[in-house]
C-alpha cells in the first residue's frame, strides 16, 4: 500500500483477528434481529406499500397490531398530487420559436 508498517507482525495478527470477530459478531447479531423481526419487516413492508409513508406512530400501531385509521393510497377518493410525472408522459418541450433551443454548430 506504501505506507511503512510501523507495528509488529504479532501486534498486526492480533489487530486482524480482532477486527474479523467484531465483524463476525455485528453480522451474526444483524441477522439474528431481522430473523427475529422478520414479521414485524414484513408487515412494515405491506404497508409502506399501501400508505407509501407512515409516521412514527403509524408505525407504532402496525407492530402492536393496530392498522393506521386514513384512506388508502391503493384506493384513492380524488385525483393524487405528485412533484414527480408519472412514468410514460413525457415533459413538456420549450417551443422552438423561442430561440432558448441550442443549435447545431456548423
């Protein structure tokens, strides 16, 4: 790496071993948790499908088992507002008489 190594080769054995276990523990502790939750995720996921956002304590309620008490995204009552255009519609070009359009180079 070009670095001049400035610990013993013991010192860095053990530094080595002691890294790989704390990775070792973090990943085995992390896939302990979401074996354990994996309903909870689970049920997270169905209504972040449904709703798209849920606050706090929507999420509170949904894993104590309570559905959250608004209307459902999956079945809207008016038209739904968006910052983002739906997929397939394409934006709006300027019109080309405004002279804003860059033009080939010749």
């Amino acid at each position: 790496m070009g670095r001049q190594q400035s610990i013993s080769e013991a010192t860095a054995q053990k530094i080595d071993a002691e890294v790989r276990r704390l990775v070792e523990e973090g990943y085995e502790t992390a896939r302990r948790i979401l074996t354990e939750k994996k309903v909870d995720f689970e049920t997270l996921a169905k209504a972040l499908l449904e709703f798209e956002t849920l606050s706090g304590d929507e999420i509170k309620d949904l894993l104590n088992g309570k559905k959250p008490s608004r209307e459902s995204v999956l079945e809207p009552i008016g038209p739904r507002a968006s910052a983002v255009p739906p997929a397939g519609k394409p934006r709006p070009r300027p019109d080309p008489d405004t002279g804003m359009e860059p033009q080939p180079q010749a």
